[in-house]
C-alpha cells in the first residue's frame, strides 16, 4: 500500500487530496504516474512537463524507486517565499 | 538553527535583533523579508493564500539549512514562513543569517532564498479581481538557483 498526494493546483483539477494504492506491480514514481494518467481526463494534469515529485517528504525523480508503505506525493512548480 | 512554518503574523525587527543575542562573536546579521505585493503580473492583487505541504516543508526548510551551514561558518540561521491567508503588505517570509563576517551571512541568505523558492513545497494563490489563480513557477527562479551549483 502507497499513499498519494497532490498539491496546490493538481488537488484542484483532480478534485482529491490524496488516496491509497495498493500497487504492487509498479517499481517507479514514473510506473505510478503512468497508471495515474491511464485513467483519461482530468489525470492528464499529470502530464506537465514541470512537475515535480516527493518520496517520503524529500523531492525526487520520477525514475525513484518505490516501496510498500511509501509516501508519495505529486505538485506543480513551488512558489514560496 | 530554527525553522517555523505558521499561520501567524511576526515582527521582522525583532527576528532580526533576537539572531544576535547572547552571541559576543557575531559580527553580521543578513536579514531578508518578503512583502505580499498588491499587484503582480499585470493584475491587482488582494491578497494570497499560502499552502504548504505539512511535515516536508519542515524537513525541506531544515535541510536547505543544513546545506548552507555546510557551505558558510554560520552561527545562527532562521527561517520564518507563514501560511493561508495573507493580504497586501504582510510579510510572508524571513530568512535571518548571523555570521562572524558578513559575506558569510550575505552570501547564505541569498543561498537559502533561492533554494527555498525553488525546493520547499509552498504554493501561492493570488486572489485578483478576476478570480483566484496559482502564481506558476518562474524560470528566473530556477536559473537563480542553478548559479550555486558546485562545478
């Protein structure tokens, strides 16, 4: 089981703040986004080429491994400070 | 070092004059703050909420500290960053370096905002008189990171 996140405008678009997969075929934070832009639609904001990505609270690659109990999460280009 | 993610609306003096404090060897404090602007991108602006990723944005903060401290002889670092709902002219962020010299303090100040703006998971969203939209990314900001890159 994985939790997903989404963030700021992708929260928006998907109309979800997060949800649990159970994913054990998927390696990857980009097999993952894969099978998140499968579903058609809105998911398609998943696409962006900005897009950034976390892996237990730390920023990461698409190509990052992923594991059972894994936090994920995915959001648009930060714009703090 | 301290690093606080919070609703709440702080005093930039006395940020500024508590980095100093019970510390004989410092002998610069660099203090940036960042302002809500009534207007960005051609549109007016009332004002903006901040969202934030809770429990990374802590960690992001911390470790971008950390890198600083790695790179300057810092003494004291602080980090203040507000979240929600925020009008015109409140401070949204202060960055505080102390350092025994200044370019120690300049320089990590200027770091640790570039980095913030583009690694820690804060997210505006300006509300304008044509409706709320999310501030995009920019590139300068980017670009302004890239240039610390160690070679």
């Amino acid at each position: 089981m994985i939790r997903v996140q989404y963030f700021a405008r992708y929260r928006e678009v998907l109309g979800i703040d997060g949800e649990q997969l159970q994913l054990a075929a998927l390696s990857s934070l980009d097999q993952l986004r894969e099978h998140l832009l499968s579903r058609g639609g809105v998911w398609q904001v998943l696409a962006e080429q900005n897009l950034m990505c976390a892996r237990n609270q730390e920023l990461c690659s698409l190509d990052s491994e992923l594991a059972d109990g894994d936090e994920v999460a995915f959001f648009p280009t930060v714009t703090g400070g | 070092m301290s690093v606080r993610v919070e609703p709440n609306a702080f005093d930039p003096g006395a940020e500024l004059n508590a980095l100093h404090a019970a510390q004989l060897g410092i002998g610069a404090v660099v203090g940036f703050v960042g302002y809500v602007r009534d207007f960005n991108d051609g549109q007016d602006v009332r004002g903006m909420f901040l969202e934030h990723y809770p429990g990374m944005t802590e960690k992001a903060l911390q470790k971008i500290v950390v890198e600083a401290e790695q790179r300057w002889p810092l003494l004291r670092v602080e980090i203040v960053h507000r979240v929600g709902q925020l009008p015109p002219g409140e401070p949204i962020v202060f960055v505080g370096t102390a350092s025994a010299h200044r370019q120690a303090a300049f320089d990590a100040c200027n770091f640790i905002m570039d980095y913030l703006k583009t690694r820690a998971p804060f997210w505006k969203k300006e509300d304008t008189p044509e409706g709320a939209r999310w501030v995009e990314g920019r590139s300068s900001d980017q670009d302004a990171a890239g240039r610390w890159a160690k070679s």
